[in-house]
C-alpha cells in the first residue's frame, strides 16, 4: 500500500515573545525543527508499509528550507517527499492551507492512505486534516490509537473519543490522524542521509497546480482574517507574598484557610 | 485582499538589513542588491508597518473579493455534542454564551443535534432557552461517522443558513466542524478562549497564537457561517431554567446522503481516569519542579488538599508525567476552585488552559516569570523551601482541631 504522510517545519521551541514597546514579534534564534507530532506517523507508515508491502512519501508546505524535514522522513525510511512553496501561499488560513494541501496531494499522484499527526505545535488548531480529507471527497478519522489491521481495501483502526474507545473499518483510500504516544518514532539513518540526492525531493510550486485561481490560495484564499494581535490581558487582583520562607508559606496557608480550603 | 510589493528602488543595505531583521518569520533576505520575500511570509505586514518608510507596501488587489449578503444568515447555533443520551456539557456551555451573543444583534440560538434517537435528547434543551432545535434522526446516524454527520449539518446549514456556529472542541467536535466548514468554504477558528459580536454580526473570535505569549482576534468578514471551536470549562454554563421553552424542528434528509465509508465494529467505554478537567482542586507542577523530590512533595501537598496532579507540556514530553495529566492548548482545560502552580513558568499556551480557575497560587523562584501574571496570589521563592513548610503547617492545624 502506497501511504502518503503530511508534516510540518515548526519553530524549534514555541516561546515566542512581544515587544511590549514595538508589539513586533521577537524572533528567537532557535531553530526549526518537524513537527514532534508527525513523528509518529510516520512510525505508523513505516510499519505499515514494513507489514504489507508499499511505499511512504511525505509532503509538507512551507519555505523552501522546509525541504530540511522531508530530508529527515527520508532518513527515517521515506522514499521521497514533496515541498508546496510558493509566495502565493503566504498567509494561509486553516481553509487555505488545507485546500493548497489537497491540490498538492492530487498533483503527487495516488495513495491509499494518508496519515497526518495529531495537532502541530505552532499552530495547535488539529483542523487540517479533517479538511484536507473533506476536499479529497475521502473518509476521514481522528485520534487513531492503532492501526489493526489492513484487509479486503479497508483498513481496520481503534479510536479515541472523549468517553468511548471504537473499533471500526474504513474503506480505502482515507485519511487518518493518529494520536500522540501511540508509538516510538524511529531515528533517522545517518547512513540513508549519506545518500541522500536531490532528486529525492520534488518542490510544486502554484504554476503546477490543476486549480489556477489565485484567490483559493493563501492570504487570499482565507476565509478568516486576523484584526489585530496584542499581548494576553494580565490579571488585575494580584497579591504578592514576601518574606521568608516560613512567611510565605504561613500566607498561603490563610488564603488556604480563608477560602475554606482546607 | 492583495499583496506585498516591494519597492527595490528603495532598497538600500541599511534598510535592508532592519527589514530582514524586522520580519519575526525570517521570510526577507537580502543578497547585497536584491530584497526578496519568501514563501515563509505570514503576510502580518510589520515590515510595512514598522520597517523602513516605503519600502514595503501593501497593495490592495483591485478585484474585491465576493461577500456575503449577511442579513441573509440569521441565527447562533450551537451543535449539540453527545453520546447516545448524555449530552456532553460544553454543549450547555456553548448555549449560554450563544444567547449572550444573540443579545447583540437580536438573532435566535438555535441548537442542532443529530443522533439515532436525537428527539428524546432534544427535550433537554429546552430547559435552556434555546429558540428552535434541529434534530437529524436516522439509523445510519446511530454512531458518529464523519460522511454522514457532515450530510446533515451541511443540509442543516443549507436550509437554515445560521450567520454563526459553535462546536464544543472534543475529540469529535474537531473532526465535524472542520469537515463541514471546508464544505462550506468557511472559516473556522479552533480553541477559542473569547467570543464577542459585533453590530454587523461579524463573530469577533479571540485564541491565544502564533504558539506563543500573544493573542489573536480573528474574524471571518466575507463569509459565513462563521465557525469557531471552544473547549469545555472555557465558558460558565447557565443554571437550566424550570420551565421548558422553544421548539423542536425535526428536520428530512435524503437516506442515499448519508452514505459512509466507515463501519462501527465494537465501542467499549474508557475507563474512568482521573479527568483533571473535573477536579475542584489541582496541584500543577513544571519544570521548576520536575525532580523527584519536588514532585513527591507536590503530590503529598496535593493528597492533603485532596486534588489531583496535573503538569506542563515538557514534563509530559520528557515522559516524566502521563499526557492526561496536561494543563494547557495541547492539553486540558480546567476550571477548579484552586490550582497551585509549582515551578511554572506560565507560557500563554498553559495559561489558557487554567487562567479561568477561582484561586490561581504560584510559586516560581523567576520573578519575571509570566504565572505572576495569570496567578491571584503570587510567590517568588523555593518551591522546595516553601511546600514543605507548608505542609507542616496545614498538618499543625489538622491535629489542632
């Protein structure tokens, strides 16, 4: 079976922070790393594909310098991967970035199975793949647990839902998100990245799209705007408790106290 | 809508340089003759704003994009999140701030519930001021199964033509609105911690973002619905009222419509695990007090008080605490009548996971440490100083009485 895995370049730690004078964002020089989350579904395409056979290609949107992690999915077993860059895609929203997504999926070719992480640490919405599977007219599945097995063009899948856990059967192809610490992520191969050529990595830019209009790309494409950002409101009942130790912790025992705590 | 232009004849190495360092994306660079913008660019526009005068402009496209008749779409609706029978309760949640926006602009709030035997939990909103709800029954909606409940939110949306929509973001929650609202072409804003309306029923949604100490609002101006997700314990829910109110529309959808791919095999119900989003009190440690013995005095603090442990989200990727146990965006969300933060630094993702708790007690040896911010009652100190000092004292008073 053929799997295709969606992942992310994100910031290598998500502390960002705003100059409270310019309200500008201070970039960090931490780098960029893929998203913690994708991990382990690319564990689950490698098994997968390890069990019945098959191949597993990546594809990520993003700056040019994101072709960094579709290096490292090849390290960890992948084929190949598949870079969307282009500037038109440049503030792209949920609906955007999930249509820009499924165009992308359609120009690589045909898969079985699409795997996407759980949620993104930049953004941390789990909104994509849901509508990359709806533009895709494929069944889709969150927080998948396993993967059981694989049968008959269906694939059988334990999920998680708030109050219940479901074993069910979806046809192929479809689109699964898997959850978090469902497995252990492989290492990437140091002797696969001594091999590694650039042919292995394709960049699709807008001009390689079947959709050509502009407008369902992007900013542009975005059905929500952002008005404006600003730093989280502070609260404004604040006490501080001073002292030594001993005093400190006979101040939390009164409000501890007072509010019936204990 | 439109784009980024740059005016190269403006462009010298001076000004240059403060562009490529003004972009918080890293999306400008400059090869000594040529300024360039990559596909890195989030389009925030500070280089046009804060950069040097000029250089970067923004240009408006000349084509407006098509809007939406808005008077067209009426209503607030609130998708009503169950299994069989038990309505989940971010549901009743939703209805209160759905009627508080409603208020605004004077539209009703509509509540949808689709299910196998959805009438009978339909009845129970009623106690909740909602004008009308919407009921989908069918066989094939027995279980939740992403085609066919798509089918019939998107059939409800066709015929009803709600202005706003609010989902409760559990696990299914963030699979359903997503799907529909690709359908519809919307835009939908996940874990939203406010919601405002504006006069021209614009849904000002507000969530923290950029994955770090900053806040957005986000509106969707040329589309509708509009959608948004909010977690459970974000909003209060309203007292149920002693009377019922409103009316139950039971709505018709094509069976061939509600076709899927996907067969339930076997359900089984989750062991009930501590849910820290259900606990009054909560002792939360973090990196601070990651160690064994912080977090050993931690939990006896926490069994004296008669809490749970909860914690931040390193602790949890450095598997030293379990993903349940999770404060914050990627975790839960909690409302209890105290926390006690321990070692935490308070980035906004945590933050919002907890800000709206009773009393929020923080202890943190990093006096500029943002907690203080969030925290009723802040201490700057030694976490393994103060606990247990602590400690002793609650023990001193327990043997007094």
């Amino acid at each position: 079976m053929n799997i295709l895995v969606c992942i992310k370049q994100v910031p290598g730690s998500s502390n960002v922070e705003v100059d409270p004078v310019t309200g500008v964002l201070k970039r960090d020089g931490v780098a960029s790393k893929m998203n913690p989350y994708d991990l382990y579904g690319l564990e689950v395409a490698m098994s997968l594909t390890e069990k019945y056979g098959g191949t597993v290609e990546t594809i990520t949107m993003g700056p040019p310098q994101a072709k960094a992690i579709i290096d490292e999915s090849i390290c960890m077993g992948a084929k190949c991967g598949t870079v969307l860059s282009d500037r038109k895609f440049a503030g792209a929203d949920v609906l955007a970035t999930a249509y820009t997504i499924s165009q992308g999926i359609r120009k690589c070719g045909e898969y079985d199975l699409i795997i996407c992480g759980k949620q993104t640490t930049d953004g941390d919405t789990a909104q994509v793949g849901a509508e990359v599977s709806e533009y895709l007219g494929i069944p889709c599945v969150a927080n998948v647990l396993s993967v059981d097995d694989v049968a008959d063009g269906k694939i059988y899948v334990t999920v998680s839902l708030d109050n219940i856990v479901v074993k069910e059967s979806v046809k192929l192809p479809c689109l699964i998100s898997v959850d978090s610490d469902i497995n252990s992520p492989r290492l990437p191969s140091y002797k696969v990245k001594k091999t590694l050529t650039d042919d292995m990595v394709k960049f699709i830019s807008f001009a390689d799209f079947e959709d050509q209009d502009a407008n369902h790309y992007g900013l542009n494409g975005s059905a929500t705007q952002v008005e404006r950002i600003f730093p989280p409101e502070k609260n404004t009942e604040k006490h501080s408790i001073t002292g030594d130790a001993k005093e400190q912790a006979s101040g939390i025992f009164d409000v501890l106290k007072s509010r019936k705590l204990i | 809508m439109g784009q980024l232009k740059i005016n190269q004849g403006l462009v010298n190495a001076d000004n240059a340089k403060e562009l490529v360092k003004i972009c918080p994306f890293g999306a400008i660079s400059y090869d000594g003759a040529k300024l360039d913008v990559s596909s890195a660019c989030k389009m925030c526009k500070i280089c046009v704003k804060k950069g040097p005068a000029g250089v970067m402009e923004y240009v408006e496209e000349e084509e407006p994009k098509e809007t939406v008749d808005k008077s067209l779409w009426k209503g607030i609706c609130v998708y009503v999140d169950h299994e069989g029978e038990n309505i989940h309760r971010v549901t009743y949640e939703l209805i209160g701030k759905a009627k508080e926006l409603a208020a605004v602009i004077k539209h009703p709030v509509y509540a949808l519930i689709i299910g196998k035997d959805a009438a009978k939990s339909a009845k129970k909103l009623l106690r909740y001021g909602v004008d009308k709800v919407y009921v989908y029954e069918d066989e094939a909606l027995c279980d939740f199964r992403i085609e066919p409940y798509t089918a019939a939110f998107c059939d409800f949306i066709d015929k009803v033509k709600p202005s706003s929509i609010m989902v409760g973001a559990t696990n299914l929650g963030r699979q359903l609105a997503p799907r529909v609202a690709a359908r519809c072409r919307a835009g939908l804003t996940a874990d939203c911690t406010v919601l405002e309306m504006k006069e021209n029923t614009d849904l000002v949604q507000i969530r923290p973002a950029f994955g770090g100490n900053i806040m957005a609002q986000i509106i969707s101006p040329s589309n509708r619905p509009q959608f948004c997700t909010v977690r459970y314990k974000v909003f209060a829910e309203p007292k149920p009222s002693d009377t019922e109110s409103g009316e139950i529309v039971l709505m018709n959808i094509a069976k061939d419509a509600l076709a899927s791919g996907i067969e339930i095999l076997a359900k089984t119900e989750k062991p009930r695990d501590i849910d820290i989003s259900e606990a009054d009190i909560i002792v939360a440690v973090g990196r601070g007090a990651k160690s064994e013995q912080s977090r050993a005095m931690a939990k006896e603090l926490c069994d004296v008080l008669g809490g749970v442990m909860a914690c931040t989200r390193p602790l949890v990727e450095e598997n030293v605490m379990d993903a349940k146990h999770q404060i914050g965006l990627s975790g839960r969300t909690v409302k209890p009548k105290l926390i006690i933060c321990l070692g935490i630094s308070g980035a906004v993702q945590f933050a919002a996971g907890m800000k709206s708790s009773d009393c929020i007690i923080a202890i943190n040896s990093d006096k500029n440490a943002p907690i203080f911010d969030v925290a009723h009652y802040g201490i700057v100190g030694d976490v393994n100083e103060i606990v247990p000092m602590l400690l002793e004292k609650i023990k001193e008073d327990a043997a007094n009485v």
